[in-house]
C-alpha cells in the first residue's frame, strides 16, 4: 500500500512539472520580426526598371510596384542621387513596404502590401530638422576659399558675400588676415539630408580699420533686412541725385544730338543744368579709381561701388578737397564741384552710372531702400542684437 502510494505521488508530481513547463512555454513571446531593407541610389542614365532588377525583387513584383508608383509619379522623371527602399518580410517571402525618395522634392512616395496583398500608396511629406551653425575665420587668398575651408557651403558664401556687398567689394578689397564671423541656420530634409532652406542669422567681417556687422530682424510690418548694430539697414540706396541741380538739361538716350559735335550719338547719363560751384556728391559708399581730366568729360571723377556699379562725374570746376584714386568716399560725401570742363556749352554735372560694363539709365534705376529702424521696432532690434552680437563677438 505504501508502495502504491508512493508510485501516485510521483506520478502527480511529474504530470505537475510537465504542466507547468508546458505553462512557461506558453507565455514564451513569439521572437520578433526584423525586416531585411535594401537600398538603391540612382545615377545618370539609371531608370526605374533596370534599378528594380537589382534588387531581390520578384519580376511580378516589380510589375506591381512600378503599376502602383505610376499613379502617384512621373517614373521616368528620375534623376541621379534620388533613390528607393524596399522592406522585405522574413516571415511571409514578399515585399512589404516601397518607399521613393526624389532628391529634389519635400516629399517621398510610399506603397505598403498587406498580408491580403492589397497595395496602398501615399504622398508623404519629409520631415525636416533645424541646426544652427556657429563659425568664425581668418581670409587667406580669398572670402570663398577661406569660407569653403570651413565647411560652409556655397549658397551661405554668396549670402554672406552679397550681405555686405553694399559695404565691401569681396574680389578686390579682402585682405589675408581679416576675420570673418557668420551665424546661420539651415533647414534639412531628414531622410535626404538635402538643405531646403538656409538663412544667415547674423554675420560679422573685420578688416584691420574696420569692422561690419549684420544682423537679420523683422519689423513690425513683416519685412525682414539685414541691419548694422545702428539699426541701420546695410544695403544703403543711392542718393536720388548727386546735386542740388535746377533742372535735367539732358536725358539718357541713344540718339542725342550733341551742342557742340553737331552730330547724333548716344548719351548714356544724365546732364544736371546748377550754377558753377555746386557741390557735387558721391552717390553710395566706394572707392576713387579716377580723379583727372578726361578727353570731353573735361575734369572727371570715377567712384566704384559695391556689387558691380560705378559712377562717374564731369564737367567739374574742381574737385573735392583730398578726392584722388584709391580714397574710399561715403554717401553724400562732397567729392567735386560743377564746371563747364572738357565738351560743354554751359556748366552742369554730367553724370553716369555703369553695372558692370553697361551704362544704366539712373532715372530708372531701382535701389535696395535706406532703412533706419524706429520706435517700438528700434526697441526690439536693441533687445533682439545683444546675444547675437555677444555670440558674434566670442567666436
């Protein structure tokens, strides 16, 4: 009996143990699937379907997914750098997820494949992320190489360049040695890393006598320039006028009759009729590259200007006191006085100005306007620059 007892015990106690393993068995979780992603990049003469091919992709299934993309895409509007994931599933032998990713657009395409093999697709817009980048330099050779050694890229050079364009000539007047300092934020596409937008916050460049800064704000009426530490706009306009003229003897034109050649040419500026001894002042900030008697100009002085202008001066009586080449001017600075030098009838200021290599009809030119922050807006400029300027000033 003791025996028996004993044999239904064990046998009680191992059915109980089996149970409860088959128990922990049970609650085990199913292993997780990790789904296997290719990629591919496009190059130039790539299209969608030789692509396709290189990946594990079924025939049939390549059919379905180009089927399906068509609908959402121009397929053959490829370009190289775009490029595709696939998902594929480790459990069912089949794709799961298509994701296009066009290199130039905020927007990817996405076909997913239920387990019933239907296929859904989607517009979806990328997701974007915002740095900030904080850098200084010294110029050796060039703003742009310097800059570029810096790793800041390109489309922030030119923004940094055409910021002060209208304070400094970035091809001529740089000098190894000076310093620059720039304050940005760029925008980027999180899947693509493309830039989608880049903005300079603030920017500071110093030459060894003068120091410029540049700090982006928007006024109270939503218009955004870059501005000094004065809460002056940068990009200063010309002066309407060089004199205070009594009135145009002579319009741009390209068929004028001249008073004393008596013969028909272009005159490509503008003859302000004043009294002998006006003064005469220089337009915008630049530099002198001519201050001398000039054929039919008579007495002549030639100023160039950021960002490609020039201006000229004839007919003067004399010129300003210390205007010679290579002195630097500023707006309104009085720079010569009205004549009758050289080929003229009476006195009056002809004046010219020239981008690049074309006369312009001044008249008609339209200028960046001068802009000086007031009021409530000066207030809010004076609170906004302090950290940026600190910041500028630490780097």
């Amino acid at each position: 009996m003791k025996k028996f007892l004993s044999c239904v015990i064990l046998i009680f106690f191992i059915f109980a143990g089996c149970s409860k393993k088959q128990e922990q068995v049970t609650e085990q979780q199913p292993v997780e699937e990790i789904p296997e992603v290719e990629t591919f990049v496009f190059y130039q003469g790539t299209n969608f379907n030789d692509l396709l091919h290189k990946s594990k992709l079924q025939p049939s299934e390549i059919t379905e997914i180009l089927a399906e993309l068509k609908k959402m895409v121009n397929i053959n509007n490829c370009k190289p750098n775009d490029f595709y994931e696939v998902t594929y599933s480790t459990v069912v032998p089949s794709w799961q997820n298509f994701k296009y990713f066009p290199s130039s657009e905020l927007f990817f395409y996405e076909l997913t494949k239920s387990t019933d093999n239907i296929i859904n697709g989607q517009k979806i817009q990328l997701e974007t992320t915002k740095n900030r980048y904080e850098i200084s330099g010294t110029i050796e050779n060039s703003l742009w190489n310097s800059m570029a050694a810096e790793n800041i890229s390109p489309n922030i050079i030119i923004s940094f360049a055409n910021m002060f364009a209208w304070q400094f000539d970035f091809l001529t007047d740089t000098r190894n040695g000076d310093k620059f300092k720039i304050i940005y934020e760029t925008e980027t596409l999180t899947k693509t890393q493309n830039i989608i937008s880049a903005k300079i916050l603030a920017g500071q460049y110093k030459t060894a006598t003068h120091t410029f800064n540049a700090i982006a704000f928007k006024d109270s009426k939503g218009y955004e320039n870059y501005f000094d530490e004065n809460g002056k706009s940068i990009k200063s306009s010309f002066l309407k006028a060089p004199l205070q003229f009594k009135r145009i003897s002579s319009y741009f034109t390209k068929a004028r009759f001249h008073p004393i050649l008596k013969y028909y040419r272009p005159h490509e500026g503008i003859d302000y009729a004043a009294p002998t001894g006006t003064p005469v002042s220089a337009i915008g900030d630049g530099v002198v590259i001519k201050s001398q008697k000039s054929g039919g100009y008579g007495n002549l002085v030639i100023i160039k200007h950021p960002n490609g202008y020039s201006t000229y001066y004839g007919h003067l009586s004399k010129y300003g006191r210390g205007i010679k080449k290579g002195v630097r001017v500023k707006q309104g600075q009085v720079i010569g006085y009205v004549g009758a030098t050289g080929l003229a009838t009476g006195p009056h200021l002809d004046f010219r100005i020239q981008l690049n290599v074309k006369f312009l009809n001044f008249l008609k030119l339209k200028t960046p306007p001068n802009i000086t922050l007031k009021g409530q807006d000066k207030i809010k400029f004076d609170e906004y620059k302090t950290e940026l300027l600190q910041k500028l000033n630490n780097l």
